[in-house]
C-alpha cells in the first residue's frame, strides 16, 4: 500500500470516530510504529488531524471552521473537474438549474457555459461570474441578494426570499462534509438556512462531492443522504463509504479522474 493510500484511510477513522491510536494502526497496516508517525506527522502539516500522546484527533473546530474559497479551489483539483464533468451530462439543455456556492459548483459552472438556454439560479458570486464571462445569450443568470460568508456564498434574508418561490428542474449542491448519521452538512449555520431552501426547490437533487467530503461533519445539516438523488463522486471514495451510500442515495455516480502524466 502506498503512503498516500494509507493515510487517506487513517484520515476516513479520523473523520469517522474522531481520533485513531497509533498501536490500532500499527497492527491494522502490518507497518512500523516509526510508519504510522511519520503518516500523522504528513497528515497534521496539511491541517487533516491534530497529534495527541499515543494517536491523533481530528483538529479542532472542524465542525464550524470555513476555509475560505481560494483555500479549498486548489484541494482535489483533478478529482473536482472530474465530478464536474460527470454534473454536466446530468443538466439538461433548455432547463431551470441551481447551483450552490463552493469551489466544485464553480468547477460545474465553467462546463455548464456550453449548455444552451439555462435558466441559472445561484447564491455564488464565483459561478455568477463565471456564466457574466460567457459569451452566450440563451442564458439567464439569477445572483441571490444577502450578505457574504468565507465560502463566498450569499446567505440570510435576501437569500431565502429570492430562493423561495422558485422551482428548479436540478439543483447542484456542494457540501463541506457526508456523513452516514449527519447526512449532507456545512459548518455554517446560515449557510445551511439558504441550502436547504434550494433542496427545497428543487425536483432533483445532485450533489457533487468528492471523497475527502465523506466522514467529516458539519455544525449544521443541510438535508439527509437520502434525500440525495444523484450523488457525483470520485473514484478515491473508499468501498465501505460506496456500499453505504448506494444504500442510501438514490444514484451514485463515481467519476473517473484524469491525471497529468509527468
């Protein structure tokens, strides 16, 4: 197993039961004590887990920290444009389709410029952006009011009133973490306010999600994993978290990433 494999899966228990003890992983990997450290020692200096005597936790305030957008843009990046990819065939020409903020909804959004005569209902400044730089004119574009949060996305009473009322065909839904028990969430409560209300809106719900997301758990959520009619993922989502979300979900649908040959 390499390095890199095996610290993603020390990072699923992390997630998954907030914290792991290094005899566990020792005996669990058939690896050295000195193997499992320096794992963890790789795992803290990304900010994924904070070490503690004998083992490692999750890091604090991870159910309410909020990275901000150019942060999270360089994270995942190829696994980002491959779950975009997969969103886009999912929209169909000629309908009404919401997309949430957050850096893969913007990733959906520069794919979706090629699709003609969408409607484009979003509180994202980024994927509002992004479809104002299109040269197209068969599409509409709707940018929600309210005020501003760290992710970039228009929360608050501006925001619920423009999105209530309004119908989608799809909306496109990007989430801080997925959890068996705490379903889809974010870790800002105002943020998830707004969310739910697109859930609300729309008649089918796709979440775009790559495998980092699984295991980590917001303050707030925003709808529950089977509420989800597609769920777009990559091919890193480990086989426990894919049996449990084909049980789940509606749809799950795990793009192939492309990777840069050196």
């Amino acid at each position: 197993m390499l390095a890199a494999q095996r610290q993603e899966l020390i990072l699923e228990q992390v997630r998954r039961d907030g914290g792991v003890r290094v005899t566990d992983l020792v005996e669990a990997f058939a690896v050295s004590d000195m193997t499992i450290r320096r794992d963890l020692d790789a795992l803290e200096h990304r900010g994924e887990l904070r070490k503690v005597h004998g083992g490692a936790v999750a890091p604090e305030g991870a159910r309410t920290e909020e990275p901000g957008f150019e942060a999270k843009s360089t994270r995942q990046s190829a696994e980002k444009h491959a779950i975009a990819r997969a969103v886009t065939e999912l929209v169909e020409p000629h309908s009404a389709v919401g997309l949430s903020a957050g850096t893969t909804t913007a990733l959906v959004a520069e794919y979706l410029r090629e699709t003609p005569g969408l409607t484009v209902i979003t509180n994202s400044i980024h994927v509002a952006e992004v479809f104002y730089r299109s040269e197209r004119t068969d599409q509409t574009v709707a940018l929600t009011g309210g005020f501003r949060t760290p992710s970039d996305a228009l929360v608050g009473p501006l925001a619920l009133a423009s999105v209530r009322g309004i119908n989608l065909d799809t909306l496109v839904l990007g989430v801080h973490g997925m959890h068996e028990r705490a379903g889809f969430s974010t870790p800002n409560l105002t943020e998830s306010e707004t969310n739910r209300a697109l859930v609300e809106s729309a008649q089918t719900l796709v979440v775009a999600a790559d495998h980092t997301k699984w295991g980590t758990v917001g303050i707030s959520t925003i709808a529950p994993l089977d509420r989800c009619d597609v769920l777009v993922t990559d091919e890193r989502l480990t086989p426990d978290a894919r049996e449990t979300l084909q049980d789940r979900v509606g749809r799950l649908v795990v793009a192939d990433v492309i990777r840069e040959t050196p």
